[in-house]
C-alpha cells in the first residue's frame, strides 16, 4: 500500500483540514486571503498564527527551511518514526522584528485545536485571557468584543447573553408602571381634588349667601333653583344712579318695561370703574392698503356713563370702529381724544374691556375658573384675594351664569355648558376687571331674546355705574333696543348715517320720509332702510348714499354742514374712490414687474411694524391702576397650564404610551447578534507584516452607533410632534390675553415650564425598556437618558414652533418634515461631520442633535478605549500603509468614521447639546412675540 504524500513527509501534517470560518460567525465566508498568502490553521499552535503564500500542498509544509517551503508561523509537531518534538518557525523565523507569529492580547488564535476558526478577535459572551484561550463569560458579568478579562454588572444593570450589559428588564418593567400609576394617579386625583375643591367652594358659598329676593329664569339652563331672601345693602345700591345716569335712558326702561320687557328682579352689586374715559372722535378714517377706505368721517362724543349701540349692514365698518375705539387699530386719519387730550389708547388698556365675537377661552377649564383667571390677572394688585373673587361672584350673578360656575365649557369633542351660557362667559371675562371702557362685538349674537335682555341690562348697569361702555348689535328686540342709550348708524364704506339718543332716531328718519311703522321693530326697519331695502316713499330716485348726505347737514349732526358743501363731499368721496381703485390697479402692474423691490418694501415696513409692534407694549400708561407683574402672571398661568393638563388627564397619559411603546420598538431594528461596534484593535501593528496584514484584512471594523442614533432620532421626533398642542390650540386666547397687557415672557415661560418638567417621565418611559434590549448600547444609562432628555426638549421646540408658524392641521407635518432635514443633515449620524468643510462644521455646531451624536457616539467608545484605538477609526484622515500582500495602502475602516471631536468632555458636550436644545425656546419666544403681532392689541 502506498503512502500519501502527507504520509512520505513523516510528520503530524494535515493536507486536508476544513476551511476555517469567522470566530463572529462560523457559517461565513472562509477567511479573507492576502494575494495568494492564506491561513493555515491546522498547521499553527494555539496563540499564533500561521500562513502560506501558495495554495499549493506541496509548497506549504511546514519547515524551517525558508529556501523549501513557502508556510511561516509557529507550529510545534512530532517525527511520527523517532518521536522527537520539532518546532517549525518557517519564514518567520527571518523576521527583522524576531516576532514568532504570535498573536496579540484580545485577540483568540485557536491554531490547530479548532481548526473551523480563524484568527480573530476574542467574540462576545466570551472572554480570552490569552490568545490560546476562550472562556465563556461567568453569570452576573458581561464580555463585550475582545475581552481578555469579563466586566461586574452592578447596580441595575444585568448581563445579556450577547455578553453586553443592559438595564435590568424586570427593573425597567417595574419603572415604567411606577411612572405609570404615580402620572395616571397625579392626574386624576388631581383631577377629582380640583372638581371637589370647586364643589366645596360652591358650597360654602351657598351656605354664607344671603339669597337675593327674585332670580330671572335662565332659558339656557333646564334645573331653575329660585332663591329668595332679604338683602337691604343690595337693594340700597341698586336704588344709586351712577354716573352718567341720563333721563333717557329712565325713560327707555319705562318703555321696555311697559312693552312686556321681563323685569329684571335681582340688582347687581357693580360698582363704579376706578377712572372714567370719554372717547371724542373727529371725521376718523382708516384706510387699508390694498382694500381702500372702510371708515370715513365719522365724529362724536362717547361719554362715560351711556350704553352705546354701533348698528349698520354687513361691510358699514362697526368691527373696525369698536377696534379703533378699544385701540386695536390705529386710525390713518382724524382725531381721537381721551378725556378732552389726543392719546393712544393702547396706553389705556388695562381698563379697556374688549369682548370679541367669538367665544375665546379656554374650554378646558370652568366657568368660574376662566373668569377667575381674567379678575386675577387685571384686577388691582392692591385688591385681597378675596376681593377679588367677591368680584367674580358679581358678575356671575349679574349674567346669571353663577349655578353653572363649577362646569366645564366645553367644545366640539367634549360636552359642557350651552352657546348662550358661553356667550355670557365672555362677556365676564372681560366685565370682571372693571373695565372703565368695554367694547363688545355682536355680544347677542346667538342668544335667545330672554338672555339678550338679561346681558344687555348688565351692561346697561355697568354704564350707570360709570362705565363706557359700546357694542356693535345685531338684529336687537325692541326691548333690548329700547336699553341704549344712543346709537351709531353706519352705513356701507364707514360713513355715519346717524348718531344720537335712541329715542330721538324716530323722529330723525320720519322728518326724512321713514316714518317706522306701527308695530315694526325700529331697529330692523332702520336697517332696512340703510340696506336701500325700503325705497323712498316721495322721490323715487333716492339711494342709499343720500343718507350720508342727510346726516352730514342734518341739524343733530353738531358738526353739520350745508347742503352744498356736503353734496361736493360726497363727490369728493366718489372721485377719490374711483382714483384709488386706479392707482391699485396701476400699483398691482408696476408690481409685478419690481416683485423684488415690493418684496424688500413689504419686509421693511414689516420690520417697522414689529419695531413699534416692541416698543407699544412698554409705553406708557395712564391708568393708575397697577396690575400684577411678570412673576405673578407666571405663577398664575402656570397654575392654569397645570389645572388644563388635569382637566385633561388622558392626553398626557397617552404621550408617556406612545413614548414606551416607540422607545420599546427601535431595538427590534437591531439584530440581537450584531455586533455594534468593532474598532481597530491597538495590538494591530505587532507582529510580522504577514500577520499585520492579514489583520488588517480581516478584522473589519463596525461601526453602528450613528446609525443607532438615526433609528432614535427618528422615532423620538415622531412622538414628540404632540409638541404642537402646547400653543396651538390656545392660539386665539393667547392673541385675546395680550391685547390687554399679559405679558408674552409669562405666558411663555409657564408653557415651557409645564411642558417640560413632564419631558423627564417622558425620556424615562422611552428609555428604560429600549435600554433593556438584546443589543444596545453599553454606556452608563445616565449618559443616555441626558442626551435623549435633551433631544426631546429641542424636538419639542420644533413642534411649538411649528404650531405658532402655521395651522393646526399642517403643524405637525412641518414639525416633523424640518426634524427629519434635521436629523439628515445636522445630526452628524447620517452625514459625516468630518467630511464637512469648516463653514458646515460651524453651522451643525449649532443644532442640538450634533452635539448628542457626538457626545452618545464618544461615550460609547470610551467602553472600548481597553482594546481598540477608538481615534484611529473616527479619524477622517486616512492611515496608509504600504505592504506586499497586496491588500492596498489603507488600514480597513481607517479613515471611515464621522470624524468627531473625542477630546470634547462629556460634560461640554452634554452642555452645548442643551444650550442649543433650549435656543429653540427663544425662538419660541420671539415668534410669540413677534407672529401676528398685529392681533396683540
């Protein structure tokens, strides 16, 4: 029988051992071969490493003689006929450095005792503690990559069976139900402590009330509890005419009463305004670019004291007169006297009631904590608290809205109080400061004739008590009518067509052939005759416009003219219009072809207007009255922030939800075997150049901490575009609050304040179970839950910026849409920071998520400072290397990193990651300040 050749050599040799395979993955490729140079492990001693340059057996035996093989390494063997030990160096044994093929620390070189295995870093759940050795990581320790010595989980921590420590999963489990049952029991105890204060308060109330003698009946309300009872104090004061009490107006509430009007059998307690405001306006206009003239030429006197009604057609300009009256807008011509001297009246605001047409609050909270709020804010700081709240008691009574005081208001989704009933809350809101001037747009709008007389005979007491007060009305019974005290008629283009006593417009309009006729209401019969609904009965020709005429030479016009002058007036007013839809139309040309200097003229006087805009909220004030300052705002909208978030419990409940479950799913991304980092082993330029190389080619460096911040980022941006709920749905309370003096640095910092002390319970619910993963990160879960808390603080500035930018529907797109150009390109875990020339480095320095990427990705690394030079790989600058094996002039993953600054500390990472993550908030700051800063006043 003949010998193989293996045989014929005598020796323990093996020509046909298995083809080894990666140490991380023994189903992987064979190893990576250097030009024709390839592992030969079955000819190699644990602890080195022994190659060939051929594939040829023959050339491959292991001998000494350099001249007759072509093998090198460290392989100790047996002559099979004498028995005697041989140790084979091979080509290495020239060596200019002497090295013997040995492998380095960290590193596991099974040789010929595994023979499947390549050379290759000692794996996870494993730790070497010398090349020839690998030993399974003992329980309650953990083995990362290339560990020659296993790590003591402490703490909370628990080892994995990847060999990488986490946080304990039945901790994380207990965290998140203790956050769970302490936010859910916050909530709603609070929820059921504020509900029962509220009854206790009414209560208490209604056991120390002395019951007023007769109650109107509220149509708004089903349960009628009538309370009877004696009060002499109340009926003294409402037996005291206040000022400004005119026979007039007695003699219109004879009539009112006399027409089947229902009394009114409960007198209020108001009391009379700590300072008294006459507004005297001469031929005041206002011009709109773009729009034209929508009020021209109006004058009179509105004295402290009358209850003024301001009625005209759709477009006749009363909106805009009630704002220029309240100093919302600023006139373009005339003038304006307070108190006999020209002023603006924005220096008078904080006495200046202004009660919008739409019902704004905040419907979340109750009756009585809305108009609270408003009497807390306003009122004088030198007022008791209690005084304060008697106030409030006041008034809600005064509106007969006191017996649903405790009930919240309610809006489309949730249930509360009746439109009429909401109505009248916004009329408190604004009567409870006791406002000396208090102008109201359409406050009967969508009432019923009972309540429209209840609120228009409140403010008709407000107005003997010495108050200004001024409505625009609509469509008023006769009765409710009957209560103003004059009238302003206004008819299409902002022209008067009358303005007087009411009782004295009857006999205006017969003298000019509109007699109202029997059993008409006087108010729709003199709107249709300013509508040109009713013709003329004795001149056919007549128009519309001819009341203008009328009243600019009508003998109770104080300011009238002769009826020439007024005919050349009105061809005036005509010519003037016809020039201006001209010079529009001319404008709109020139425009289209000076685009860019319209746009530069449209920023300028936008900048001009957001100057002055600045400046109109610091002028200024003439009121005497001291209201509370920034600190007290803060306290009380901070107060009111958290007493919205109990009113509603469930949203904030759903957010940490949300927050668990995005933060449970990112680790499903990662393979529970992936290694998430391998770097480039510190002991790579020991040995041979043979052996360097092959290392080199070999151990591919990993590098997937970037990516994993990618897969965070994305998903914390996401749950965190509930951020535009923080201003978005208050948007128009805000614009109502600050037209009245609110100070924007208090609203703003209670906001904040609210929405960020819960970004810590936040941060917790999406980390703990996410850290508990298979594969993870390995850093101390402080650093993490730092970084993480703060990219939640400047997502949340993205979506509170976004809902002050545009609509709620588009806000949270935006938010989203500008996280993710963020992430992409700023964050540093998608483009390369190194790559960036010196102008785009500046500029990510400025985006918070940089400064996590860098700080997260450089605490990570700091794990594996005890085997990998963690420089080299991060290094953007490539390391060249010039060998004969064929594998190129760079190191493998050398030069490939995202080139961040490791010697930046922890802690100035950590610091500039927050100070750019709050400068999202002075942004914030600025556009509430500055956005639609026309709708402040």
């Amino acid at each position: 029988m003949s010998l193989s050749y293996c045989e014929q050599l005598g020796l323990d040799y093996k020509c046909d051992e298995p083809l080894p395979r990666s140490a991380f993955n023994k189903s992987g490729p064979l190893c990576a071969s250097l030009a024709e140079y390839l592992y030969d492990p079955a000819n190699c001693d644990p602890g080195f490493w022994s190659g060939c340059a051929s594939t040829d057996p023959k050339k491959c035996i292991p001998s000494n003689d350099t001249n007759a093989t072509l093998w090198g390494g460290h392989f100790t063997t047996i002559n099979v006929t004498t028995g005697e030990t041989i140790v084979f160096t091979g080509r290495f044994g020239d060596s200019d450095d002497g090295s013997d093929g040995s492998c380095p620390l960290s590193y596991y070189c099974p040789g010929k005792d595994v023979v499947e295995m390549c050379v290759d870093l000692c794996p996870p759940k494993f730790y070497c503690p010398n090349p020839s050795t690998m030993i399974e990581c003992p329980e309650e320790y953990y083995c990362p990559v290339a560990s020659s010595v296993p790590r003591k989980c402490e703490n909370l921590e628990t080892c994995q069976e990847t060999g990488l420590r986490r946080f304990n999963v039945g901790v994380a489990m207990v965290f998140i139900l203790i956050i769970l049952i302490v936010s859910i029991l916050y909530l709603y105890c609070g929820r059921y402590a504020v509900i029962r204060s509220a009854r206790a308060r009414r209560e208490a109330k209604m056991r120390n009330k002395i019951p007023s003698k007769h109650r109107i009946n509220d149509p708004d309300d089903d349960d009628h509890n009538d309370e009877s009872g004696d009060n002499e104090e109340d009926g003294k004061n409402n037996e005291r005419k206040g000022p400004g009490v005119t026979e007039e107006g007695e003699e219109a509430e004879e009539q009112a009463n006399a027409a089947g009007a229902p009394k009114q059998k409960r007198r209020s307690t108001i009391t009379s305004p700590d300072m008294t405001i006459d507004i005297e306006c001469e031929r005041l206009r206002l011009t709109i670019p773009k729009v034209g003239t929508v009020m021209r030429g109006v004058s009179g006197k509105l004295e402290h004291g009358k209850l003024t009604a301001i009625m005209g057609p759709s477009g006749a300009g009363k909106t805009t007169f009630l704002s220029l009256m309240s100093g919302k807008v600023d006139r373009t011509g005339g003038k304006l006297r307070v108190n006999g001297e020209e002023a603006n009246l924005t220096e008078f605001r904080r006495v200046i009631g202004f009660v919008p047409q739409e019902d704004i609050m905040m419907r979340e909270l109750t009756v009585e904590e809305n108009v609270a709020h408003s009497a807390l804010m306003r009122l004088p700081v030198e007022w008791s608290y209690q005084k304060k709240m008697e106030r409030v008691d006041e008034i809600l009574e005064s509106l007969e809205i006191d017996h649903v005081r405790d009930s919240v208001v309610g809006d489309e989704k949730r249930r509360g109080i009746s439109g009429g009933q909401r109505k009248r809350v916004n009329i408190a809101m604004e009567m409870v400061v006791k406002p000396s001037l208090l102008c109201l747009d359409e406050p009967t709008s969508g009432l019923d004739s009972t309540t429209s007389y209840t609120v228009v005979n409140s403010l008709k007491e407000m107005a003997r008590a010495g108050a200004n007060v001024i409505t625009v009305l609509h469509q008023p019974k006769y009765e409710v009518f009957q209560l103003f005290d004059n009238v302003l008629l206004l008819g299409k283009g902002g022209m008067t067509v009358y303005y007087g006593p009411t009782s004295g417009m009857a006999s205006y309009f017969s003298k000019r052939g509109f007699p109202c006729p029997a059993f008409s209401n006087p108010a729709d019969f003199y709107m249709d005759v300013l509508s040109g609904i009713i013709p003329h009965p004795d001149n056919p020709k007549w128009d519309k416009e001819d009341l203008f005429e009328e009243w600019m030479c009508a003998d109770e016009n104080p300011d009238s003219i002769s009826r020439i002058d007024a005919q050349k007036t009105m061809e005036e007013i005509r010519a003037e219009d016809s020039q201006t839809k001209e010079a529009d139309a001319a404008e709109d040309r020139r425009e289209r072809r000076l685009l860019i200097g319209k746009l530069c003229s449209v920023i300028y006087t936008e900048l001009k207007m957001v100057i002055h805009h600045l400046g109109s909220n610091v002028g200024p004030d003439h009121t005497g009255r001291k209201t509370p300052g920034t600190f007290t705002q803060f306290y009380l909208l901070f107060k009111r922030a958290n007493l919205q978030r109990l009113r509603s419990p469930f949203a904030t409940v759903l957010n940490i939800i949300l927050m668990f479950l995005a933060g449970a799913v990112i680790p499903s991304l990662v393979s529970d075997d992936e290694n998430l980092y391998v770097g480039i082993p510190k002991t790579l330029e020991g040995g041979t150049e043979a052996q360097q190389a092959y290392m080199r080619e070999n151990v591919k460096p990993v590098d997937a901490i970037p990516g994993i911040m990618l897969n965070v980022y994305l998903f914390l941006l996401i749950v965190s575009c509930l951020s535009v709920n923080v201003y978005g749905p208050e948007r128009v309370v805000f614009f109502r609050e600050t037209a009245v003096g609110q100070s924007v640095f208090s609203y703003w910092a209670a906001k904040s304040l609210d929405a960020i002390l819960w970004l810590p319970i936040y941060t917790c619910a999406f980390v703990l179970l996410g850290y508990s993963g298979q594969a993870w990160l390995i850093q101390p879960l402080r650093s993490y839950w730092f970084f993480l808390f703060l990219d939640l603080v400047g997502f949340y500035g993205f979506g509170m910026l976004a809902s002050l930018l545009v609509g709620a529907g588009s806000a949270a797109l935006l938010a989203l849409v500008f996280g993710i150009i963020v992430i992409v390109g700023f964050s540093g875990a998608v483009t390369a920071y190194g790559d960036q020339s010196s102008g785009g480095q500046t500029f990510t320095t400025f985006w918070f998520l940089f400064w996590s990427t860098q700080g997260l990705s450089a605490k990570e690394y700091e794990q594996f400072t005890y085997a990998f030079n963690v420089t080299q790989l991060n290094d953007e600058t490539p390391d060249k290397y010039n060998n004969e094996f064929g594998i190129g002039e760079q190191t493998v993953g050398a030069g490939v990193g995202m080139g961040f600054d490791l010697d930046s500390s922890y802690a100035r990472n950590l610091g500039m990651c927050a100070l750019t993550a709050f400068a999202w908030y002075i942004i914030v700051l600025w556009t509430l300040k500055t956005k639609d800063h026309r709708k402040h006043r």
